[in-house]
C-alpha cells in the first residue's frame, strides 16, 4: 500500500503543479498583474516595481518542482520545495476565502478561473498529498548518480526560465485571454437569455420613537417607522459576467465610438499603447510604414491608449503620427494584447491578428 499511495500522491501533486506552473509560464505578464492586485490589497505597493521578478521567480520555481517530482530528480529538494510553496499559499488562501479581497487568486493564471473557497479546498486536498510525501522522501528509489539528476535538473531550469522570457519576449505561446485570436469581441460581451443575475442582499434602515433598526426586504415595518436609509449588504448570488465586459473607446472628448469601430466590415488595426510613458518607441518607424500602407489600401488604422489626453499631442510629435488617437481603460488594454505597444487586426469585430511590437516587421498589409 505504501508503495502505491508514494506513487499517486508523486504524480498527482506533480501534475498539479506543472500545470499551475505552465499555465503561469505561458504569461508570466498576467501574474506580474495579479501580485500587483496583491500588493496593493496587502498595503505594500512599494514592491510592484518588483512583480514581475516575483512572477518569474514564483512560476518558474512551480513549474520546476512538478518536473523534479514527475521525473523523480532531485525528489527531496522537490518535495521541500513543494510543501513550501503549499505553507505560502494555503493560509494565502484561507484569508482570501474568508475575505475575498482578490476575488480571483490566480493559481491557474487565466487558464482555470477558480473561486477563493474553490482554490482554499483544493490547497487542502493537495496538501494532503504533499504531507505522504515528505513522510516518505527517503523511499524514492533513483537509478542515475546524484551528478546526473543535477544535470537534468538544472537542464529544466535552463528550459522553464527560457519558456518564460520567450513569452515575455513575444506574445504568450498560448493565449488564455477573452481577446485571442479568432474571437469575436461583441459576441463575446453579450450576456445569455436566462444567463444567472446579481442578487445582494439590501438592508433597509428604519426609525420608530428614537429607535434605529435594519430589516431585510422581506420583513419591513409597518407604516409607524420611517425609512431611513438603505445599505447593499453581501452578495447572495454572483451574475454572470461575459467574457469580455469592459470593452470601451473613447475620443478624447468622452465621445463612446465602440460600435462604430467593432462594427465596420473592413479592416481596422489597432495601435495598442499601455501608457504612453512607458511605451516602447523603438519600433515607430514600422508602425508609421504599416499605417501609412494600411490607409493607403482603404483600411482604418487607429490607437487606443490608457494616457490622459493632455499627453497626446506630445506624443504624436514624437512618434510623427497621423493616425487618430482614442481613449481605453488601462486594465482592458493589458488584457487585449502582452505588449506595449502591440497591434491587433480585426474585422466586424472579429480578432484576425495580433503582433508584439517585436514582430511588427512581419506585418503584411492586404
């Protein structure tokens, strides 16, 4: 029996953990995003400048612990490494079931959405399998020299951090978000007949002689007591939200031009700028050519940034751009594309391309 349950709780706390692992290595953005949600929760912005050393740091070391335990390397060192990984995130998410200050923990990136009671049982049963573990660390035969396993396991770790800055350094290898390629955006934001609604529980207060009480909608007062006030309290039941619900453009002058955009049967590119502070300008010569042959051929070609509107002129002097300028929420911006600045291609609001600003040589205008 022993043997058995070594065997099972090996493979499934090293499954677990390779997938958590890669599904974050694919975009150790994405997670760089969540610790900064995290950060700010936890009253300790000043490390933000950090998240992304965290994520690659946090995802690789995941990632190569399920290997080291999968491929029995170094299965001590994995082991430790797991159970330390667990004590970390358990009573992380234990906190975050009972408070639910993030309500998405991220320990699947945004491959797996999980709720934070969700998350918390499952750290549970996966602690109880790391826990067989490291009561029998010392019972996993290896039949290679230790110089071997250091070899291989260093080779993983060549490999899990290289994954990582090929994904920082490109588009993720995989793209998990609501904006890949071949989705269509207005589809994508309608919400289903029938589709489950928001209920919150409300508190209506009510005075009588001097007294103050809350009572539920369901057991108001009779007509002696006047209303008060009324509190939205906890959320009884949680709406569905589509996949993409905060998709908006703007002009500088509050002027909503969504529709007209997602609507047109042509082509439009997108110029996607993050922050036009931190925008990378390296590449604004290709991105001139692309607009310039892109109108050219009675395509549109337009930008959305996050920036106020008081930095557009000066930025368009800088990059000589010709193309007009509109307005997005910054978090729908870091979902629509890895790179700032990034290009997508869409048409009838269907998603037909996106390129990091590395690749925007590669763009060929049809």
């Amino acid at each position: 029996m022993r043997p058995l349950s070594r065997m099972i709780s090996r493979y499934l706390v090293a499954v677990v953990f390779i997938f958590s692992g890669f599904v974050k290595c694919v975009d150790p953005t994405g997670t760089a995003i969540k610790m900064e949600e995290y950060f700010v929760v936890f009253g300790t912005g000043f490390l933000i400048p950090l998240s992304m050393t965290f994520s690659i740091l946090m995802c690789g070391v995941e990632l190569l612990v399920g290997l080291m335990l999968l491929f029995n390397m170094r299965i001590v060192w994995g082991i430790w490494g797991a159970l330390a990984l667990m004590v970390f995130y358990t009573p992380l998410t234990l906190w975050l079931a009972i408070t639910n200050k993030v309500t998405d923990c991220g320990c699947f990136g945004d491959a797996i959405t999980l709720n934070n009671v969700q998350t918390f049982i499952k750290n549970v049963v996966i602690d109880l399998f790391i826990v067989i573990l490291f009561i029998e660390r010392k019972h996993f035969p290896v039949g290679i020299t230790q110089m071997k396993q250091w070899i291989a396991t260093l080779s993983m770790a060549i490999l899990v951090f290289g994954f990582q800055f090929y994904n920082l350094l490109n588009l993720p290898f995989i793209d998990f978000m609501p904006y890949k390629v071949g989705a269509n955006i207005p589809a994508s934001m309608i919400i289903p007949e029938g589709a489950p609604q928001e209920i919150r529980k409300f508190v209506f207060y009510y005075e009588k002689d001097g007294v103050r009480q809350g009572f539920d909608m369901h057991s108001l007062p009779d007509s002696t007591w006047s209303f008060a006030d009324r509190k939205e309290g906890r959320l009884i039941q949680k709406g569905y939200v589509p996949p993409i619900h905060d998709f908006m453009i703007t002009t500088p002058d509050n002027m909503d031009v969504t529709t007209e955009i997602l609507a047109n049967a042509g082509k439009t590119y997108i110029l996607i700028i993050g922050g036009m502070n931190k925008c990378n300008l390296h590449n604004f010569d290709q991105v001139n050519r692309i607009a310039e042959q892109a109108m050219a051929r009675g395509h549109d070609f337009i930008a959305v940034t996050s920036s106020l509107p008081e930095e557009f002129e000066q930025f368009r002097q800088k990059v000589k751009a010709t193309y007009p300028i509109y307005m997005m929420d910054g978090t729908t911006i870091k979902t629509m594309i890895r790179s700032n600045p990034g290009i997508m291609l869409i048409k009838n609001g269907t998603i037909l391309g996106k390129w990091h600003h590395r690749k925007f040589k590669r763009i060929r205008i049809e």
